[in-house]
C-alpha cells in the first residue's frame, strides 16, 4: 500500500485495519489525546486516539523524516537493522 492508496480509503475502519498490519513504533501524550506512531508499507502514520470518548480522531499519514522530531528520544531500534 502506498501512502495514497492509504489516503484514498474512505472509512476510518479501512484506515485503522491498514494502520494495524503496520509497525507500532513510538507514542507520545498531548493533553488527554495519544498520538501513536506506525510505519506502515512505506509511510508513517500518525493515529490520534481521544481518550476522553475512546475513539480514534484522526490518521495523519507522512513521509517526510523531519515530523518524527517529537518521537525520536523515544523509538527504541534494533541492532538487527
């Protein structure tokens, strides 16, 4: 899947099934929202999850490296790669 396949899924059910057969990489806390950081294919994706209502708000997909800044003390990589 690429990153516009991706963005051309109409449901947040579509988008949440191909999130979830991605990698789960970092997460991070604004406010009472969790952001969680996948890699799916070749993008990243961003799920923003409320847990105030229990429920994904918004899938931000991306390529671009400069927007892990948030996440980069956080993601653990393994010697392998």
């Amino acid at each position: 899947m690429t990153i516009y396949e991706f963005i051309s899924l109409k449901s947040m059910d579509e988008k949440a099934e191909a999130v979830w057969c991605g990698h789960l990489i970092a997460e991070r806390a604004v406010k009472r929202r969790v952001i969680l950081l996948f890699w799916v294919h070749s993008f990243f994706v961003e799920v923003y999850y409320d847990q105030d209502d229990n429920q994904i708000k918004k899938f931000a997909p991306f390529k671009s490296t400069r927007k892990l800044d948030p996440y980069l003390a956080k993601i653990q990589l393994e010697a392998s790669l």
